[in-house]
C-alpha cells in the first residue's frame, strides 16, 4: 500500500459533507485498504467558519474555497455545496488545477453536464456523480458501465422521496395535498420551501442525467417536460384506487419505437397496483430500467438523506482515488447516438380525464365525437350525476400527447361540459 496519502479538498459541509467527513475519518483504515494509498481531507470549504463542526479539525476550515481547489497538492475535490454557481467556478478550477471531482449537484450536472465532461477530458481527470440521482441507490454507475453493452429503452422512476411520501400520504390516509405536505415539512421531509420538489424542478434535473447516460445522446434540463404535482387531489386518489391503480409523481425517459429520438418528462401518474413502483412508500425512490438484453430491472433504496447520499460520494470517491493511483479515469460522457430530443407532443400515453358535466342525455355523444375528431380512442366511460350535474370518467387508449390536448381544448367549448376537472396520464402498463 502507498504511505503518501490523497488529498482530498470538501466543498460544502452542511448535511452532507458533514456525513462524507464523519465517514472518511471513522472508516478511515477501510477506505485505505480498499483503494490502496490513505485519504486524508486536506480542507473544508464553508460558508460560515464560525460555526462548530464534530469531529472537523478547525484548522481546515476556510471561507476561501477558490484558493483550497487551486493549490495543486489536491487529488480530489468532492462537491457538495449545490447550485450553478459557484460550484461551476469552483469545478472547472478543481480540474485545471489537476484535481479529479466528485458531485452530488443535480442542477448543474443537468444544465452544463456536457460542459463539466469535456473540461474533465480535457485535463484527463475524472468527474464522477452517483450521489447526483437517487442518493444512495447505486444507479449512475450501472447505466454507465453495467449496462453499457446493453441498449437501455426505459428509464421510470420515482426519484424524489418529499413528493413521494406526500403522495403516499394521501393514498394510504386520504388526506388531502396540503395537510400532507405539512405532515412531511413538520417531519423533516420538506424543505421550507418545498418548490423544487413539488413542482417537480428536482426530478426533472434527475431525469435529464439519467436520460443522457440511458441513451448516449445530451439531455439537458430545458427538454425535460415538467409537470408538478401541487394539483393532485384526495378525488383523484378515489378514482385511481376505483381502475386499481395508486398516484406517483414519475420521472419517464424514453427511446422511440424507431430508436431514433428520446424523451424525458416528469409528472404525476396513475399506474397499476401490480407494478412495483406502486408498492414504493414513505420518502423511498426507485427506478424501473428496461433493456434489450438485461430485461426489467429495478434500483430501490433511501433516495436522501445525509447518510444516504454521503454513501454514494465515498463510494465514487474510492473509485476516483483508484482511478489515480493507476494513472488512469473512469468512464466520461457517452453522447455518441446524439438522438433527436423529441418535445411532450410526441409521446404517446393513456389517459385519465375527469368532466364535471351536465346531467341530461346526449352528453355523452358529444364528448366521445370530440374524441374521435381528435383520433383519440375511448377505452373506458364512467358517469355518475345528480340534479343537473354529473361527472363523466374518460379513459382513453394510448394517444399522442398533442393529440389530447387538442382534445381537451375542444371539449371545453362543449356547452354541456361545465369543466374539466382532472387530467392525469396512465404509465406503467
């Protein structure tokens, strides 16, 4: 084994740099032995120096985070702080400065992902990011390198653990959006500011990371389609529990049935009790990769967390560290089938439509011509009224998503259609 160690530079030492410290020290003679040569934290980056930090010595500490990545003794720079900027900054020096990088920063890695590789190329280090998607569940590094003689056609997941254990809140208990989400901010599940996650900013992020390394081609976040989940109601549960199906809010990347373009989108959904993404509970992810060869897989695990998520850093920093022992890099971006990215309009999907309507006959017929101008196939009807007013329940088969919007449109102008009360896709069949 080497004596010298690796150095290893912390930006970011909130909940989960603090963890990547506690483990790097308490499992410290594990982590030499499995890569080869000690690791030894050679600085912290943080905002607020003053403040106290267990088992950190003081004297690493620093508010000049620029300085810490340009001083050329650093093997390896683990990111932790979040944001564009100045994460991006910082990055960019790491690698100019002859240091390799290790992320958890979804939103830049989704942004300026192709940027970050070729800077990483360009100076022969690495950048690694399991911790990016899905905290600790191991799933960066099967698609890359697992999978990689494989041809990945789905990628559909529930990855982000706040909105699903607010959805699960409703359907197990059938409380309704609010009360659940203020049940998961009292517990710790939801930030403050729960935006990100429950407009779906923070799985659509995710879902353009795991669309570019599914399917070789630049997914950035703006061709993402997202759709959020703050108008999911307790009635909507009732008529997913009536087609035996349950809620997720689902990120979906998808290669076309002629392989040449993709999508990636992010949006709630029903999908069957019999799927196993139903079966998903609390604030745990999963996600369902369907191949050519390896057939249907499913990654399931604790999707953050500070524990979670500091556990898939060591873990690619052991293998970054590795890496620079035997002067070699792991796996950059693969976007060699730069397939085309197709918009929402083009993807096909079931749907589940819900018409507050007028309770008199006839109305039916109107609403299922409006469906046939459209191309759009009914699959199932169901109506219910009372004095005057009634619901009317459309599921349809699988239709183009431009298609239906056409259709939802059309029906509006409908007289007898006094609202559209929800419109939600079907996956997972």
């Amino acid at each position: 084994m080497r004596t010298r160690p690796l150095k290893v530079a912390l930006l970011g030492c909130g909940v989960v740099g603090s963890e990547v410290a506690r483990i790097m020290t308490t499992h410290a003679d594990d982590l030499a032995a499995r890569i080869g040569a000690p690791v030894e934290l050679a600085g912290v980056a943080v905002r607020r120096p003053a403040k106290v930090r267990e088992g950190i010595d003081p004297s690493l500490v620093t508010t000049d985070a620029t300085a810490l990545v340009k001083r050329g003794d650093i093997d390896v720079v683990v990111e932790v702080i979040g944001g564009i900027e100045p994460a991006r900054s910082l990055i960019t020096t790491a690698f100019e400065h002859g240091a390799s990088v290790v992320s958890a920063n979804k939103a830049l890695l989704a942004q300026d992902g192709a940027a970050l590789h070729a800077a990483a190329g360009a100076h022969g280090r690495d950048l690694y990011y399991e911790a990016a998607v899905a905290g600790a569940i191991p799933l960066i590094r099967p698609l890359r390198e697992s999978l990689a003689g494989d041809k990945v056609n789905r990628v559909l997941g529930i990855v982000n653990g706040t909105t699903n254990f607010i959805l699960d809140k409703m359907d197990s208990t059938g409380a309704g959006y609010q009360e659940a989400l203020d049940e998961a901010t009292a517990l710790g599940y939801a930030e403050a500011d729960p935006t990100a996650d429950v407009e779906g900013f923070d799985a659509a992020a995710k879902a353009a990371i795991l669309a570019g390394i599914a399917f070789h081609t630049r997914v950035r976040l703006d061709d993402v389609y997202r759709e959020g989940m703050t108008e999911v109601t307790a009635a909507d549960f009732r008529s997913a529990k009536e087609m035996g199906c349950t809620i997720k809010l689902l990120a979906i990347c998808e290669r076309s049935a002629d392989g040449t373009s993709v999508t990636a989108r992010v949006h709630p959904a029903m999908i069957p009790l019999s799927h196993p993404l139903a079966s998903v509970r609390g604030a745990y992810n999963a996600v369902f990769v369907e191949s050519d060869a390896a057939g249907q897989l499913m990654f399931y695990g604790p999707g953050a967390g500070g524990s979670p998520t500091a556990s898939a850093v060591l873990g690619d920093l052991v293998a970054v560290c590795r890496n620079r022992l035997n002067g070699a890099t792991g796996p950059g971006e693969s976007a060699y089938a730069d397939l085309t990215v197709s918009s929402m309009g083009d993807v096909v999907t079931r749907y589940h439509i819900s018409l507050d309507v007028a309770d008199k006959p006839g109305v039916l017929a109107q609403v299922a011509t409006v469906f046939a101008e459209h191309g759009v196939s009914i699959d199932t009807v169901r109506q219910q009224g009372k004095d005057g007013e009634a619901s009317l329940v459309v599921v349809t088969h699988r239709a183009f998503d431009a298609s239906l919007s056409g259709t939802v449109e059309a029906l509006r102008k409908l007289d007898t259609v006094r609202g559209v009360a929800s419109i939600m896709r079907v996956e997972g069949e």
